[in-house]
C-alpha cells in the first residue's frame, strides 16, 4: 500500500486538471506500487535513512501512477520535490489529484495541455530552485542551460532516463554547457533491457490497439528504428501476428534485425507495403512527404519516441484537404488523391497518449534507478565531475537481485573455483 506521507493540504500549489479525480488516483498508484517491488525497498530504506533531507528536486516525468510511486519514495526520502509533466499527452489527471490532495506534492501537468502551457510547467520546475533535476527527455536542463544559468550554482546534478534525453546531454557536454553531473540512467542495464525493451514493446501496441480497435494479426507493421525500442515493438508486433518489417540507417543494427527474423528494407520500399508504422529512432522525420504519397489508403501512423518530430506531420497537413478525428488519438489526412492517412495520438508517444505508459513491472526498475541516482548523486557530490556518469554497477546488479528475489526466483553463485578460473589465464588446452 502506499503510505500518505502526509495530510491533505488544500494549499499545495499545482496547476492541474481536477482535484476531485485524486480519490480514483489513489487507487490506480496503489495498484501499481503492487508490481514496485524494488521502488519500494528502497521507499522504506529511504523513510529511515532520509538521504534526500534538505534536497530541493525537481521532477520533469510522466504523470503516470507509476510516476507517482517515484515521486512518493523521493518526498519519504527528504526531498522538497515538484512534478511536471514531460509530455503534453502523457498525464494522468487522476493520479496528478492524488499527487497534489493525498501527498501535497506540487504537481503542474494536465493532460492536452498546450505548448506554452508546458513550457511555463517547465519554467515553474525551475523555479522551484532545483539542486536535482530529473529529467525525461533533457527540456528542463536544457532551459536552465539556456536561459537560467544564474540558477547553476544551486545545481548538484540531473538524472536523465531516455535514449533521446542521453544524446541532448552528450550535445550539450560537447559544446562546454553542461557544467554539472549527469546521471545516465537510461543505459543501465536494469532500465533499457526492460523498460526500452519490454515495456515500449507492451505499450505500444497497447496504445494502437486502445486507439483503433484493430486486429495486428496479418499486418505488415513496419518498425522505424531497432534500437532498444524498435526491438521491443518488432518482438511483440511479430508475437501479435503481424508481419514486421524494420527499417534502420545502422549496418549493425540492421544485420540484428536480420538474423532476428525481420525483413529490413530502406523506407521507400518499405512505404508502400506497410498498414502499421512505429517509429522509435529518436530522430527527426523519418516518415516524410516521398513516404506519405505512396503509402496505402489508410496507412496508420504511430510514433513511440520521445518527441512528436519523428513524424513530419507539418507537411502531411499542408498535402491534406482535410483532417477529421475518427475517434479519440485517431485523425484521418485526406489527400489530394483521395487517399487517407490515419495519424495515432497526434504523433505524440502513442504508448502514453492513448495507453498509460509502460506497466508498472518494469517502470519498478527504471523508477529504483531514478531514486538511487539521486541518492548517488548527493553521496558523490564534489566528486563526480561534469558530464555524463554511468549508474554503479552494484546498484544496477542490486535492483536486478531485488527484482529476481521479489519474483521469487534463484540463481546460481560462482564456486570458488570457478572464480578463480575466471581471474586467471594460465590455463586453457
Ligand atoms: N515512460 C514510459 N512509460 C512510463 C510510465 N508508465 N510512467 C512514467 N514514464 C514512462
């Protein structure tokens, strides 16, 4: 059960849909803390503990209720945090309510809220004088090391948990801005195996399905990028009965999805054949105007990266005559030839869009990273330099022990002999 950490209080400062949804809410986090079983190891470690006393934090993530088990572990830990939303279609306003009547932690997020709205979200993250920022996708960071740099010397270190959110913070460190430590809990081993994998795999063929109601089995689904992501949505698509075909600009990740069973095709061939399109590159309109003239009548598309630009949805609007909702997260472009194009959640992460996100199993994993990293961060301060840092090793092995002693199962132990067999190299044939 989650714990109330503290009474109701009408003054928590917010900016969220309806604070009448928090009953429900509470539910749906309680629910989902059932599947945290690490995340709330380290909750309880930390209520003793408090490493994050005295911390102002803020938190720029989906207001999901796996979200809010997280936000919950940081506020028992010690930290003054705030939340924010990092998508404008990813919020659960019931679980925003919750957040703010049942925990009083400021939260500023409403679902379909518009981009001024976000950015003045992001902009109230920042006032709050954060020393740690966790970050989803690098905006927050980003403002600060754009427009805030008076707010640096507060600065202890940001957290950052997605693929495109690593590879700003690698920009940003090239170009000399980014003058404080980054954790880098996306390539822990304990978050992109499972959450990237698995958990974008699961989630967005949810969102398809929840969107469109359609059957997968049969569809030629084409998987736009066979990162971690692209992985997870070819494994399941193909497990649902669709045909899948993968698209990559990587030779070796190319071969992968070869040698895994996949078709692999440049988009141009690939365009015409597809019903489904996902795509999970992280970058920047991988499906265009050559693309959207010779796709079939009702092509859908569906994007599952972190940003809506994957998708050159601009010019799909200019070649349309029209653009009607069919149905919620559905819109229908019409061209000029009568053709239509069906666009999935606005071309925003279908997953959270039209679903709720991973499930909470292996958001338990990521979310023990996140809560950890602070804890690291804290430890290490004056330490760590500048620039990105791995999660240690033992934290990742610990949640994964953690995660396979909470599912009950065992492994083996090296002998001693075959650890001294692993440390030597005086035998062999
Ligand atoms: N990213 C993907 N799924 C998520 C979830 N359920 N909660 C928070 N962030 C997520």
């Amino acid at each position: 059960m989650v714990a109330s950490v503290i009474k109701p209080t009408p003054n928590t400062d917010h900016d969220i849909k309806d604070l009448s949804l928090a009953p429900l809410g509470k539910q749906r986090i309680e629910w989902a803390g059932r599947e945290m079983p690490v995340l709330r190891q380290v909750r309880d470690r930390f209520a003793q503990e408090k490493p994050l006393a005295g911390i102002r934090l803020a938190a720029c993530c989906h207001v999901t209720t796996e979200t809010a088990n997280l936000a919950i572990a940081l506020k028992v830990g010690g930290a003054d945090a705030v939340l924010i939303a990092s998508n404008p279609l990813s919020t659960q306003d019931d679980v925003a309510a919750s957040l703010v009547v049942d925990q009083g932690i400021p939260v500023y997020a409403k679902k379909g809220e518009d981009a001024e709205t976000y950015l003045r979200h992001v902009n109230i993250a920042l006032d709050h004088r954060p020393n740690i920022i966790i970050d989803d996708g690098s905006d927050v960071v980003a403002t600060l090391v754009k427009e805030r740099q008076d707010q640096l010397s507060d600065i202890i270190g940001t957290t950052e948990e997605t693929t495109t959110g690593i590879v700003r913070l690698r920009a940003m460190f090239k170009d000399g801005v980014l003058t404080f430590p980054a954790i880098n809990v996306n390539d822990a081993d304990t978050k992109h195996f499972f959450d990237n994998r698995y958990g974008t795999g699961q989630s967005t063929l949810d969102g398809i399905i929840r969107a469109t109601n359609i059957l997968l089995a049969g569809k030629n689904i084409v998987v736009v990028g066979y990162g971690w992501c692209g992985k997870g949505a070819a494994l399941r698509a193909r497990g649902m009965g669709a045909n899948v075909i993968v698209t990559e600009v990587d030779p070796i990740r190319a071969i992968e999805a070869v040698m895994d069973g996949f078709r692999v095709m440049p988009m141009e061939q690939a365009a015409p054949l597809g019903d489904i399109f996902i795509t999970v590159t992280g970058n920047k309109h991988v499906i265009r105007a050559e693309h959207f003239t010779v796709m079939k009548d009702g092509a859908m598309l569906a994007n599952s990266g972190h940003f809506d630009i994957e998708i050159d949805l601009a010019t799909l609007k200019d070649l349309s005559t029209s653009v009607t909702t069919v149905r919620n997260f559905t819109e229908e472009y019409r061209l000029p030839s009568g053709k239509s194009i069906i666009v999935l959640g606005e071309g925003r992460l279908i997953n959270l869009a039209a679903a709720e996100g991973h499930p909470a199993s292996v958001m338990d994993m990521s979310f023990a990273n996140q809560a950890l990293g602070c804890e690291y961060l804290i430890k290490q301060r004056g330490v760590l330099t500048p620039g990105l840092h791995p999660i240690p090793t033992e934290v990742d092995q610990e949640i994964a022990r953690l995660k396979l002693q909470s599912m009950g199962i065992g492994i083996d132990t090296l002998t001693p002999e075959q650890v001294e067999y692993m440390n030597s190299w005086t035998s062999g044939t």
